[in-house]
C-alpha cells in the first residue's frame, strides 16, 4: 500500500495539471522562437516575402505555401 501512494500522488497531478503543462510548453515554444527571430534578425514578414518569392518562382506549390505562411505567423 505504501508503494502505490506515491505512484497514485503523481497520476493525480499528470491528470489534473496536463492542460497547463501543455500551455507552459507552448508558452516556452514560442518565447524560444520569438527570441530566435530576433536574434537571427528575420521578422515574420522577411519570412513572408520569400515564401511569396518561392511560390512565385514555382519552387513550392500553393498548399505548401499556405502551410508555412501559417506555420510562419504563429
């Protein structure tokens, strides 16, 4: 009985804190890739400008454009 509580302790917490384990990550994520944007020195909208420039020049097709122009923005 004494070897199932903590084990029963640290399933209770997954269970009830998973959503705000997720937003704390996603949180994380985007603070890490804001802080690579201005370190890199690319903005979103440099980023924007080439994948218009790719999809004009028929390097990539619309779907994929649209995929990394969201990918791009968020």
């Amino acid at each position: 009985m004494l070897i199932l509580f903590p084990y029963l302790g640290i399933f209770i917490y997954l269970v009830s804190q998973h959503r705000g384990m997720a937003e704390r990550q996603n949180q994380r994520v985007q603070q890490a890739r804001d802080e690579l944007r201005h370190v890199v020195g690319f903005s979103v909208a440099d980023e924007l400008e080439k994948l218009e420039r790719l999809k004009n020049s028929g390097t990539i097709s619309s779907e994929e454009y649209q995929r990394l122009r969201t990918r791009a923005v968020q």
